[in-house]
C-alpha cells in the first residue's frame, strides 16, 4: 500500500541554519533567559541571550594562565583549537566511521613508544584515554590481571594483591585501590625524603605484590623518582626471593620532560622491568584537557582478556578503556602537536619552561623568608616553603592573599609523618610568559610585605564596651 501523501516529510517541514547545518529552535523575541537556575526552563531562549549569559556567568571563574596550580595545558596555537573544533562531534569509539582518526591515534602511539625507547616499537601496545587517572587505572588493572594468572598457574590464592608505592602518588592511584579492591602499601615520606627511592621499598613488597608505581614527576613537589634505581633494588628482590615485581611508571607530566631535557635519564623501557607507562597528552603533550596514554612494553605486558572486540558501530576494533565514548579531537590535536613541534620544537618548549622555572625559583629565594623544597630542576615545577622561624604568617596566608590578586598558587601540608612541612607549588606551562613571571614576582613580593608588615603592627587597642544601664521606669501609678 502506498504511503499517504500526508506522511511525507518535506524539506520545508525542517528551518535549517544553512551554515551550522542543525535544526534551529527560534523562540518567540520576547523569550528571556532567566540567569542561573536549577531547574530546566519551560521554554527555549535565544541562543545569542543565552550564549551571553553563560559567557557572563563564565567570567567570574579564575583566568587559566594565572592558575599556577594544574599541570594541565592552558594554551594552544589557533590552528590546533581549529582542528579541535572541526572534530569535536566525532566519537573515537566509531572507528570504523573515523578510520583516519583511529590512524592518527596508532602513530601517536608508536611514536610514543619510540620516544620512550621500546626495544620493539612494533610490538607495544597503546591507546588514548580521557586523561592520566584512566590511563593509570588501567595499566594498574594489566598489573593486577598478569599477577592473577601467575598466581592460578602456580596453584595458588589470588585473594590477597597488593601494590606498592611512595606516599606521593596522585589520587588516582588510591582510587585504583579502592576501586579494584588492591591493598595499597604506602611507603611513607620522610624528613628531606619526599617520594619514593629504593632503600626502603622492599621491606613493602611480597609475593602478592601486582607491582611497584613509580613517579616521573611528583605532583606534591615537582620531582622525579628514581625509576633505575628501584628496578635495580627490585632485581635484587627477585634475585634473593624468586618474586618477579613489574614496574609502572607514572609520566603524567614527567614522560612528556624528560625525553627533551633529560636524554641521559633511565626511566622508561629502555629498563627491562618497566612493563608500562602512562602519560598526559593534556600537559606537557600541549593538548587541552580530556587526553591520556597509556603504553605497555608488549603483548605479554597486556594480556588479551582486558581486550574487547566491538563491532556494532560497524567494522570490528579492538577496546581496553574504562569508558566507551569520548572525543576524537583531541587525537587529533595530539597528532597535530607533534607533527607541528617535532622533536626539536618540543624540546624548546620545554627548555623555556624548566628556564622560567629556574629563574622563578631565584628571584622567590630572593624575596625572602622562602626555602625551595625543589627548584624546577626535573618538572618545570617548583615547591617552596617558608624557612624555619617565626614569621607571623603561613603559605596559606599567602596563597589567600595570591589569590586575592588574580593568582591560583596552591598551599598544602605534605602526608604524615611530614605533615608539618606545609609548602607554596608552582607549575610553568607554555603560555607562561616573562611577562607573568615578572608580574608573579612583584605580587609575591608586595604579599610578602604586607604580611610582615600586618606581624609588625601593634594590635589596635580594644576598648573596653561600656554599656549603659536602662534607666529605672517612673513610677506612674496613682
């Protein structure tokens, strides 16, 4: 039977924005949008209202280049933000739809393995995250997988997996613990001694250890762990008791720092114990927020149950993500960063920002009453404290009055047992200018002045409250 006539949809039934290409709602002029609100308005507003009135709501948050908290990439050339906004609608998880961005993602990969000097760049295994903490998760799930199936070839309980680490990790580690019920052992900081080294590790580690977490780049001071050298204690380890512990590292920031400025450092594959890495592609990778990595040395380094065939999008792909859909864009983003930079490009940007760091740390060792706890030496990053003595005032005095002048300059207490050392952090990213950097110092200082002058200052004499008393009711009665 034919279809009414009355069924047929017509071009015209639709009001297309010819330059966007979506359906339009145009609500009537009168329309207003009410400003903020918790609950969804009745009707539609116009998009140029709203678009302002979020645009107003938006300026009120801190300005990303004076956020001297994240390690996460503030600024990018326009012709990356371009390509971003050209690919923000296409979904990685439809490869088959997006092959050119799934090839993007691959080279992006080996090119990874390359700069991390795999032995076999052809056999690593790799894939893009939403950012570090998934890529970490899931390089500590590999860990947890390949110690079950030693433990079940060897007859034995897997009921009890534990992995160990400084005390310096990033959160997402313990929520990795918690989340894959994985005993977290904890190697606790001491006095001058504030993320993990070998001397003390493998008194933590057992044959439940999954593997050990190394750091390239400690989030609480800036520094790097010393990768070589726990490998080789955990050489020993296995030499004197059999158990064979892996290694992870954690190059959030760090594996993207290192191959530049640090070519002479052992850390990553080229260390046979090192099974897996992680980075960000949204720090030091100059990539806006929303990307990781993750790398395994081999196939054996990932074993093939976490991997799952998808093949209704179309096509069959590989996936070993904790979600299933994200943006294609910042793939893309990544692989235009490095084809834009290259090697020698990205070394330069990293050369200028250890350079800003290191200059920074001068001039605030200069300011006085500051001690640097690191010095932007490894991550361009620095941590710094107030010297011992009696000043009046502490660094979180001073990250409120920095903050008061436009600037997000974190302070916190480092974990016990050196929950006493309470320190000042500060990241240099690209787009960190000289021109902030000195606009930075002469805050810090006029900060500084005024708190010690506020030390300095008398206290206002409180005058005693004298309060009058009522006076007695006359007596009116007859």
């Amino acid at each position: 039977m034919p279809i009414p006539d009355t069924d047929v949809i017509s071009a015209t039934d639709f009001r297309t924005d010819t330059d966007t290409r979506i359906h339009t709602l145009v609500p009537p002029a009168a329309a207003q949008f009410p400003g903020p609100a918790d609950e969804l308005p009745a009707a539609a507003s116009p998009p140029d209202l709203v678009l302002q009135q979020v645009r107003d709501e938006l300026a009120l948050d801190g300005s990303a280049q004076r956020n001297l908290a994240t390690f996460v990439t503030t600024w990018m050339e326009p012709q990356a933000r371009q390509l971003m906004a050209e690919t923000a609608e296409k979904n990685l998880a439809d490869r088959a739809e997006y092959p050119q961005i799934t090839a993007m993602e691959e080279r992006c990969v080996r090119m990874l393995a390359r700069l991390w000097h795999a032995p076999h760049p052809e056999q690593v295994r790799g894939c893009s995250t939403t950012g570090s903490s998934e890529a970490a998760m899931l390089g500590g799930l590999a860990l947890k997988r390949r110690w079950q199936q030693r433990r079940r070839a060897q007859g034995k309980d897997t009921a009890r997996p534990n992995v160990v680490m400084g005390a310096n990790v990033q959160v997402c580690w313990k929520k990795f613990a918690n989340y894959f019920e994985v005993e977290p052992r904890y190697v606790p900081m001491e006095p001058g001694r504030y993320h993990l080294t070998p001397d003390t590790l493998t008194a933590y580690c057992d044959d439940n250890t999954i593997g050990v977490v190394t750091v390239l780049g400690s989030t609480y001071d800036g520094s790097y762990e010393p990768v070589a050298d726990i490998c080789m204690a955990l050489d020993g380890y296995q030499a004197a008791t059999g158990t064979d512990i892996p290694v992870h590292v954690d190059g959030a920031s760090g594996a993207m720092v290192a191959p530049f400025l640090d070519p002479g450092l052992m850390w990553d594959f080229q260390l046979e114990r090192v099974a897996s890495i992680n980075t960000s592609g949204h720090k030091y990778g100059h990539v806006f927020p929303g990307l990781g990595w993750a790398l395994w040395r081999d196939a054996e380094a990932l074993p093939d149950d976490l991997v799952f065939e998808v093949d209704y999008l179309g096509g069959s792909s590989p996936s070993f993500t904790l979600n299933f859909s994200r943006p294609g864009a910042h793939v893309v983003a990544q692989y235009y960063s490095f084809l834009r930079y290259g090697f020698e490009g990205l070394r330069h940007l990293a050369v200028e920002n250890r350079r800003t760091a290191r200059a920074l740390a001068t001039r605030i060792r200069a300011v006085g009453p500051y001690e640097l706890v690191t010095d932007g030496s490894e991550l361009p990053a620095l941590a710094f404290r107030l010297a011992h003595g009696t000043h009046g005032f502490t660094v979180f005095d001073v990250s409120r009055a920095m903050h008061a002048r436009g600037w997000q300059l974190p302070a916190y207490a480092f974990p016990a047992p050196c929950q006493d050392v309470s320190v000042l952090r500060l990241v240099v990213r690209t787009g960190f200018t000289a021109e902030l950097a000195g606009a930075f110092i002469a805050d810090l200082t006029e900060v500084t002045r005024q708190l010690r002058l506020r030390r300095s200052m008398p206290a206002p004499a409180v005058k005693p409250l004298v309060v009058a008393a009522e006076p007695a009711h006359a007596n009116t009665s007859a």
